[in-house]
DNA sequence: GCCGTTTTCGGCCCGACTGTTTTCAGTCG
C-alpha cells in the first residue's frame, strides 16, 4: 500500500504536470516539482499533520500545505481533478514519449484533438502532422521511434544488469581518458536503473565517442556532440557519455551523480553564496572566475558542506543534515564482519557447503551462517535428521578454518498465524534463525501484520529475512502495517533483513529509513544460492546506504560476542 | 508557489543537443 507522502506527492507532481502542458507559470511548475519531492522524501508521515507542521516541510508553504490537507481530508487535491476534467489522461501519456513534451503534446491535443499514443501514431502515420508549426519530418519520424522504444522495453533495469554494462563501458573506454566511471542513479544504487551515466576526463573527446559509438552493443545513436554522446543498446538501456576537461572531473561527477533534485539544492546554496555551479566548476557569479572544480570533496566544502555519499543525493534531508553536520557515518561493505543468511546444495543452492564456507572466508569474514530452508518449504525436502547431519559438518569444517566462526542456522518458514517449522527444543539447536514469508502472499493487512508480528515474538527467530517479500519488476510487495510490524521488531530485538539481491533489496530503503526511526535494528545479507551471490552483497549495502543505517544498526557488523548476545534474545 | 545575514518583492539551477528556425524553442537530464 502506497504511503500517505507518495501519494500526496504523485498528486503534486501530477498538478506540475498537467500545469506544465496548460501553460501555466514555469516558477509555479517547479515549485510544485520541489514540494512534491520534498514532501515524498519526508521522514514523518503527512497523514496526521497540520497545517503548521506540513509548513515546516521545506518547500511546502501555505498553499500547497492546503493541498495536502485537502489531500488527507478527501484522498484528492481539487485542483487536480479540475485539470484532469480539462487535460484527458491521455494528452499528459503522451509526454512519456521521449522527445515530446508538454508543449508538443498541448499542440497535438488543441490543433488535433489528439488524446492518446495510438491516435498520434495514427495521425502521423496519415500525415495529418504536416503544416502544424514546430513539427516537420524528424520530428514525426522522432515520435515514431519513441512510440516504438516505448512499446517494446524502455523499462527500467535491476542495479546489476546496469551496473554489469556498467563496468565494461568503463574497461572498454578507460584506456582512451585519463579518468573514467560511473555516474547517475547507478552511483546512487537506486534499486532500479532506467539509464546508465558514464563520465569521462579527457582534452581530446572524440576517440572516446567514437570508442563508445562503435561499441558491438549500441543499436542506435540518439544524440552525438563533442560533450555528450546517448546511446542505446540492444535490451534497450540508454547510455549517456559525457566527456569534460580533467580539471573539471569534481564539478562532473557531483552533477552528473545528481538526483536532479540534490543538485537543484546545492546549486541555489551556490547561487545564496554569489556563486554558480555548473558540471565545468564552482564559479563566481560576478567575475565568473573559476573557484573550484577538481574534486567533489573541494566542491562540497567550498558550499558549506561535508562530502555527501551519493547514496544519501535525493533531496531527501541530506543536505538540512549536512548543514548542520549531522550526516550519517553510513556503513561500508568493509564494516561487515559477518553474513547471516546462505544456502547450500542440501535445499535450494547449487554450490556445497564447503564451496560456500570457503567463499566466505575468500571475503574475510569473521562469522558465516549457513542457513538452509526449513521443513515446510516442501520442495526443499528438509528433514531433522539432514539438518542435524548439516550441523555435524558444519562442526566438522569449524577445524580448518581457525579465523572464521562458522554458524549453523536455518531460514525458517512464517506460516499465515505466524508460526514457524520446528518446535522450540528443535529451534534452540541453532546458532541464528532467519524467518521468512515464503507462502500466503496476498493475506489482508491485518492478517499480514498479526503475521510478522508474531514471528517476532518467537524468542528463537532472530532475523525477518527478505520482509516484504517482493520480487522487483514481478512481485508485489505483501501489505502490512509496517509501522507495528517494526514496532514488535524493536521491542523484542529481533532484526529486519537487507536482503542483497538485486530483484529483492528487502527491505526497501524507504522502509529501512523508517525503520530505524523506530528503533530497529538490521542484518546485510546476501542469501547467496551459489557462489557469484557473495558479490551481491554491495547492493545491500547500497540499499542500507540510502536507508541512512549506521554500522551501529547492524547487527552483522558487531564483533561476534556482541552478535551472540542479541541473538540470546530476552531470554 | 516559495522564500529571505543581499530581498516581504522579485528573484527562482544550468547546460547540451536537436530540429526548425534564421536567432531560438523544446526537450532532456
């Protein structure tokens, strides 16, 4: 169930919109876009608000706090069904094709009366485009194309597939510049990436774009110029080069890692100060004379503010926390010393328990929890005595590796009461339990909730794997009162997963965030299946990254006595 | 529509590329 923020701020956005094809005010439109960001970041939940306290949400003042009171009295904003009664639905899809924007969509709708996709294919098609001022024959063939990459992918794309395509535009294109790397929503570790951002320094740009044009995956060249080069490739991904002076790379890479709406903030900080910033540098606005441009830390500093992980530049309260200092010290990969979530080949993995022990400790591990799926996970073919005979080898293996504490765990099954496989003597058996919702995905809310809330209060489950249990792009997440979910969470001590998965990053990062308000704490783990899994383990960390956690809130990055302890429970 | 150790009025982030224009509007990020 969509939050009450989302909400509220996809109706903002929606009035920009339908703003913005009416021809209303660009400074009123982007109000709105910023209001509707900022409320979408806001940690406090709008629904209970007044309109003091929303006026308090930067960006939001008197008139748009009235919007969202509308919003929270009725479920919508009137002047949002106004416009909609005078913009079709169809007239604000059209601006989803690449290339066409508000204006040209206006001037289909009015000169034409043009109100969906398939009636502006169809118009072009018998050439009922032609004399209308602003479109001539690129233009149609434009919107075709766009209406075509629309049609087939244009989708978004798990962070590994980007960051995989990634890495071999940055290999191919290295040798050619002086510095080369990723950029964009990807250096952000966004759970999905919709195009790739790569940044090139270099004084002589063209070997580069025609390096990158020439690469065997590029299907079509969709702009080409001395600083940018848009490509896309053949699954359909855009891939964006730019390339800038070295002296420039700072400058480029805080602009080119946004989001558009970090870069909206610290561009008005610079403007505050008599300054512009701008991908080439941080200049004086009056003389124009260069300040600083080398790097994203001189950047930063020269504005006021400590170096931003890219993994907090949403706009989302980083920049009020990094005026007043208070950024989080956000945990690294390099902070975990332990991973409390893995399969083998005795359930579902595809690798031996010694192949997995092994990978781990390769990752320098201290701890490393085998956790094969419980008995009631039927196509698993769990039983006691397999289990057992697990733990034996487990034991077993503990001799040759004297630097790694090898835990034998299970991931347990949370039935739709809440219950769980074994029975308490059984559970009391292993090192760490991690349960899980595997089955019953579509329970109500409420059920949902007595659900997790009574596998938390099971004194052997120590860790919520994968808790919402959606699968990116093919799964829903479950519906839950996650506020008391994470409430039971917080007051019985036991963790919430950062499952690192690419198609699960569960919890989400919103939900971390709020989470850790409540006071929970977490585990980063990979739930690897084979041994290419151990790398998963950087999207997890990006993903707790953007929900602010601390190595404090992870409970995988404690020394292994602390572990143990909260894994006592409150017993 | 928002906001203020430059302002309660008059500003509001900045630049690249394309296409349709003869100097710039539209779109995108």
């Amino acid at each position: 169930m969509a939050r009450a923020n989302d909400e509220a701020a996809d109706l903002i956005q929606e009035l920009a919109d339908l703003l913005s094809i009416t021809g209303g005010d660009g400074f009123k439109i982007r109000a709105y876009e910023k209001a509707a960001r900022a409320i979408a970041g806001h940690p406090d939940d709008i629904s209970g608000m007044d309109l003091a306290g929303l006026r308090k949400i930067p960006a939001v003042g008197e008139a748009i706090a009235k919007k969202v009171l509308d919003y929270n009295a009725t479920g919508t904003i009137r002047q949002v069904e106004d416009l909609r009664a005078q913009i079709p639905a169809g007239v604000r899809a059209l601006t989803a094709i690449p290339t066409l924007g508000p204006k040209k969509a206006l001037a289909v709708y009015e000169e034409l009366g043009i109100s969906s996709v398939p009636e502006l294919a169809e118009a072009i098609k018998e050439g009922r485009l032609r004399g209308l001022k602003g479109f001539g024959a690129k233009t149609e063939d434009n919107i075709l194309h766009g209406i075509d990459l629309m049609r087939q992918a244009g989708e978004r794309v798990l962070i590994d597939v980007a960051a995989d395509l990634a890495e071999e535009i940055v290999a191919a294109l290295s040798p050619l510049a002086e510095r080369c790397t990723h950029a964009g929503s990807l250096r952000r570790m966004r759970e999905t990436i919709g195009d790739v951002d790569i940044l090139a320094a270099s004084t002589e740009p063209r070997p580069i774009m025609e390096a990158f044009t020439a690469l065997p995956f590029v299907t079509d060249v969709i702009a080409s110029g001395d600083k940018k080069t848009s490509i896309r490739t053949t699954r359909g991904l855009q891939v964006d080069l730019r390339v800038v002076p070295p002296e420039s790379w700072g400058a480029a890479l805080q602009y080119f890692t946004g989001s558009q709406g970090h870069n909206i903030r610290t561009r008005e900080i610079a403007v505050r100060a008599g300054l512009k910033l701008s991908e080439y540098g941080l200049f004086s606005a009056e003389s124009g004379e260069l300040i600083v441009s080398e790097t994203e830390e001189e950047v930063y500093e020269r504005l006021g503010l400590p170096w931003v992980p890219p993994t907090l530049r949403e706009d989302g309260g980083e920049i009020e926390a990094a005026l007043k200092n208070e950024l989080p010290r956000l945990v690294t990969a390099q902070d975990l010393r332990g991973d409390l979530h893995s399969h083998t080949d005795l359930t579902d993995g595809v690798a031996t328990l010694e192949e997995m022990v092994a990978a781990a400790a390769e990752r320098g591990l201290e701890y490393y929890a085998i956790t094969d799926h419980a008995p009631n996970l039927f196509m698993q073919r769990m039983t006691d005595e397999k289990m057992l005979a697990q733990r034996e080898q487990v034991r077993e293996l503990q001799a040759k590796y004297p630097d790694l504490t090898l835990l034998h765990g299970t991931e347990l099954n949370i039935d739709p009461d809440g219950e769980v496989d074994w029975d308490a003597d059984f559970l009391a058996g292993f090192d760490v339990c991690v349960a899980s919702v595997h089955s019953a995905f579509t329970q109500s809310q409420a059920e949902m909730t007595r659900r997790f809330v009574r596998a938390c209060e099971n004194p052997h489950v120590h860790v919520i794997g994968h808790p919402t249990a959606r699968l990116i792009g093919k799964r829903s997440p479950v519906d839950a009162d996650w506020d008391e979910v994470f409430r039971a969470a917080a007051r019985t001590g036991t963790a919430l997963e950062v499952d690192s998965f690419p198609d699960r990053l569960d919890l989400p990062a919103d939900l971390i965030r709020r989470a850790r308000r409540l006071g929970v704490k977490f585990s980063i783990d990979t739930d690897a299946h084979a041994l290419g899994h151990h790398r998963n383990i950087r999207y997890g960390v990006g993903t707790a990254q953007r929900g602010w956690l601390t190595p404090d809130d992870v409970i995988n990055t404690w020394p292994l006595d602390r572990l143990r302890a909260f894994l006592r429970k409150r017993s």
